[in-house]
C-alpha cells in the first residue's frame, strides 16, 4: 500500500513540479541538457524513496535538493571544481565535503522564490520551443521537460515508437548545446518574434488532441488537456501578451464542445446534432474571458485571438441555425488575410455554405482543388462532398466521399464518411 501511494505521490509531484524542477536546475547549472538529465536522475531516486521512506513534507524541495546534488556529483566527476561548483556547494551548505543521495528531512528548508520560479518556467518554455529544432523536436521536448509527460506518453499520444521519441529529444538537446542557446528567458525584443513559437507548439498539441490525426480516437483528452494547462501557465507568465489570452481563449472554447462530440461509445456527433447543454459552461466562461483579455490588451486581435472568436459565436449560439455565419464569414476572411492557409479557405468555404448556401461556397472549394491544395488530407473532398450532397449532385459527392474515405487516418471520423456515403444510397 505504501508502495502504491508512494508511486502516485512522484507521479502528482513531478506531473505539477517538473518544469519548476528543470528551469531551476538549468539555472543553476547553465545547462539544460544536463538539468533536464538531473531531473530524470532525480525523479528516478523518488520513485525507490518515497515508497520506501514515505513522501517528504516538501516534495519539490526534495527533487531540487536531489538533482542539485547529482549536479555536483557530475561537476566532481568532469574534475570541473569552477565556480559553478562552489556556488552550489556554498549554497547547500557543503563546504566541499563528499555528497551522496539527500535525505527526505534534507530538503525541508528548500525556498522556492515564486519570481525566479516564474522566470525558470519561461525560459524553459521558450528553450524548448526554439526555433532552432524542428517541429517534431519542439512538440516531444516541451511536452517532455515543460508537461513532465515520460517518452511512453508523449509516444502513445502520437502513435510513434517510444524509441523515435526519445530520438527527437536527445537530437533536440543536443541541437540546442550546438546552438549554444542560452537558459534565459528572451529579451522583451526577442520575445515578441520567437513568442509565435511557443504559441504554435500548443496550438498543434492542442489540435492533436481535439481531433486526432490518427487512430481508434477522435479525442485525446491527456494530450488536449496538457495543451490547456500549459497555455494557462504562459498567460500567467505574460498576463501582457494579448496573443496569449486568444490562443487560451481558443483552447478553453474549443474544449467546452468535447463532452459533446462523442457518443458514449465514441462515435462522433457532428456539429448539428450535439446536445449543447452538454457543453461546458465554465470553460465557454474562461474562454470568453480570456478572448476579451486579449481584445483589451491588443489593438485588435492576432490569428489565435481571430479563431477563439469564431469559437465564441458558436459557443453563444443556441443552435446551428441560430449561429451568427455573417459574422463568422467575416472573421474568416480576417483571418485569412491576417495568416493566409487552405484550411482558413476551407473553413471558410463551410461557413460560406451556412450563411448563404452550398452553390456560393462550392467556388471556393473549387479554387483549392485547383491550386492543388490540401492533396493529402481528407478535409478538402469531405467537403466538398458534403457541399456536392447538399445541391442533389449525388455521383460527383459519391466520388468525393470515398477518395475523403481512403485518405482519412482516423477510425472515428472514418465511420461518419463512411455513413455519409451510406445516406447516399
């Protein structure tokens, strides 16, 4: 039994305190790889003590003192006897003396100074999402040292090999070591431009766990979740940022819809058939909330900020047919003029079809078709399907719905194209 909630308690910790962990061990050793090595040494050790021992009165103090000791047992061993090292013997009171393993009492005095927590969690924030490292590589390591999810989940979340994980981490660190990217938080100069870096990593954590690229899953809720928490945690890191408060207005509006977009047996349900009184009240209210932050903060708003307003009018709205489509038409050409792409196209084209029908957004579908656009995914002839279905073209939106069929990943979303071509007779 001790056992038991001893592994829960590391777990609880490390899932709340792992970024606070990290940043304070990058910034006393001036290395993030390294901190991010001593984390996991660290976290290692608690899971054979505390069942053992039992949790420590402070647990993240625990940790630190660990991961700080570790870092002194690996300047010892480098021979590196520099300031880096007296500097934190001095301050952990050893004197120079030999250092094992900490005991739980050891790290009861252990202050955690909540401003330089604020600056360590931001500068892990915006080290991890570098723009340096690839994409794949920004995702696995913030989610890795800035989430404190382990290889295995980030590799369930994304259907890859744990291995091909772990690979993209260490190539991520040591990319950044090459790059000599400081432990700092940017500049207020700098931040602005590398701030579209962090937002995009949340923002596609987000979107893969809102609707699931592949798999048995429409919704990944851990993975969507994780994106939320984060979010939240950068807006109280930059309460000033106005793209900040969109992209967590976004998150929070887009999640109030997920208790309603399945079946108890995981069938999706699309927009029009969801019981919204299934949707969640408080996360409409935070995400109402944060978008008129950012409008407050901004002199209009930035794509994220664009997107959570489209959220907000179905999110009011008491029904599709009662769904403000001039409004969200408009905010979508906003949209695409502020951060052009096929997909704003695309769900522009949709709501084209609401506001003033199918025959008026079919053009613009055209348009991508012909532009070669979005040739891998299903999206574009799922929709226009649907458009074709809605104007009596039934053979042209058979041949569209099931080329939308073999291209779409995803299990659940599979089943409700192939009940569209169903309907079709």
């Amino acid at each position: 039994m001790a056992d038991h909630t001893g592994r829960e308690a590391v777990a609880a910790v490390w899932r709340i305190e792992s970024a606070r962990i990290v940043g304070a061990l990058a910034r006393y050793t001036g290395d993030f790889a390294l901190a991010e090595d001593l984390a996991q040494e660290a976290l290692a050790e608690a899971l054979v003590t505390w069942p053992r021992e039992g949790v420590p009165r402070n647990p993240a103090g625990w940790l630190l003192t660990v991961g700080k000791r570790r870092a002194i047992d690996a300047f010892r061993r480098r021979s590196a006897l520099d300031e880096r090292y007296a500097a934190l013997a001095h301050e952990l009171g050893e004197g120079g003396a030999a250092s094992g393993v900490a005991p739980a009492e050891s790290a009861e005095d252990v202050l955690w100074d909540p401003d330089q927590i604020d600056d360590d969690v931001l500068a892990l924030m915006f080290v991890s999402c570098h723009p340096v490292l690839a994409r794949e590589a920004r995702i696995a390591l913030t989610l890795r040292v800035v989430g404190g999810l382990t290889s295995d989940e980030i590799a369930k979340a994304f259907l890859v090999p744990t291995a091909t994980v772990q690979a993209r981490i260490t190539r991520a660190k040591k990319t950044l070591a090459a790059a000599r990217v400081p432990f700092a938080a940017p500049s207020a100069e700098e931040r602005s431009a590398r701030l579209g870096s962090v937002l995009s990593v949340l923002y596609v954590i987000f979107t893969e766990g809102s609707t699931a690229s592949s798999g048995d899953d429409l919704i990944r809720l851990d993975l969507a979740s994780e994106a939320q928490r984060l979010a939240r945690v950068l807006v109280r890191l930059l309460p000033n940022e106005p793209e900040a408060h969109g992209l967590l207005a976004l998150l929070e509006l887009t999640a109030a819809r997920f208790p309603a977009r399945t079946a108890p047996d995981g069938t999706p349900v699309l927009l029009e058939q969801q019981d919204r009184r299934r949707w969640d009240r408080a996360a409409i209210r935070r995400g109402r909330a944060a978008l008129a932050r950012a409008e407050q903060l901004g002199r209009g708003l930035g794509a994220y900020g664009l997107q959570a307003a489209i959220a907000e009018c179905h999110a009011v709205a008491a029904s599709v047919e009662e769904t403000n489509w001039e409004r969200i038409v408009l905010v979508y050409e906003a949209l695409g003029r502020l951060a052009p792409s096929p997909v704003v196209d695309l769900n522009r084209a949709v709501a084209v079809s609401m506001a003033h029908g199918p025959a008026a957004a079919l053009p613009i579908v055209d348009q991508l078709v012909a532009a070669g656009a979005l040739a891998n995914s299903h999206l574009l002839p799922s929709v226009r399907g649907e458009l074709l279905t809605r104007l009596g073209r039934t053979e042209e939106a058979r041949t569209e719905l099931e080329h939308a069929v073999k291209l779409c990943a995803n299990e659940r979303e599979r089943s409700v194209l192939t009940g569209k071509l169903a309907a079709l007779g």
